[in-house]
C-alpha cells in the first residue's frame, strides 16, 4: 500500500513544509463549508487557495532515495530510443495518472514510473525553480 503524504507550498513564506499521517505532524478535518483543511506542525490551520497548495507524494522514489511529489521538476532520461534528457514536472492527470509534463508532451505514468530503462532525477520544483522548466 502506498504511503499517504502530502507538503504544502506556502505562498506568503515561500516555503515547502513536509508532513505524513504516520508522523502526525498534520492532520484532517472537515469545516461546515466542506472547505478541507489541513493542520501542519508550523500553524493552526492551512486551507488550499488561500496562498497555499497541496501537493501528494506520488509513492515513488527517484534513482537517489528522494521522494517525488506533485509540482517536482523530474530530469528524465530515456536509455533507449533519446539520447537527451528530458525535463518536466509532475502532474496529475486522470486519464493517465502522475505524468510528466515535458513542454506540450505528457509522458504517462505507465511509461516512466515502472521501465528499469529509465532514470527519473528530482531536481527542483515548480514553485523555486520555474526556470529548470523551459
């Protein structure tokens, strides 16, 4: 079973805070306006939308032990058939699951997520490092 965790990007600080379920070090609650709300160690309450983002970790590492999570900028390179490395980010697309945005291009989860031909690299993210996304 996958594990379930989340970080949230913090817009006013600038900052990513990390967090599992396990850990405790947020939790969940729903308010009367159905808005769901997510506690973390570093404030009372944190809600999506308000200079907030949550973003979910995918439940795969990259060839260095990281943990690869929504809006992660993913180096990407493809032993067979490209001899260039390719940069996206994460996104999560329903029809096709955690993909890879490479420009206009997706490279699906199916493609990237589970051939030992590849070797997916974090190497930033989209919120401190747009510029590593051409």
């Amino acid at each position: 079973m996958r594990e379930i965790k989340f970080r949230e990007w913090d817009e006013t600080r600038a900052e990513i805070y990390h967090g599992d379920i396990s850990g405790m070090s947020y939790g969940v609650r729903e308010d009367f306006d159905d808005m769901v709300g997510f506690r973390f160690a570093h404030e009372e309450n944190s809600f999506e939308g308000k200079g907030r983002l949550l973003e979910q970790y995918i439940g795969l590492k990259d060839r260095n032990g990281v943990e690869i999570y929504e809006g992660d900028i993913i180096k990407l390179h493809v032993v067979i058939l490209s001899p260039d490395d390719k940069i996206g980010f994460v996104e999560y697309i329903p029809e096709f699951g955690y993909s890879i945005k490479v420009g206009d291009r997706v490279i699906r989860q199916e493609y990237w997520a589970f051939n030992t031909g590849h070797t997916v690299e974090v190497i930033g993210n989209i919120h401190e490092n747009k510029e590593l996304v051409s």
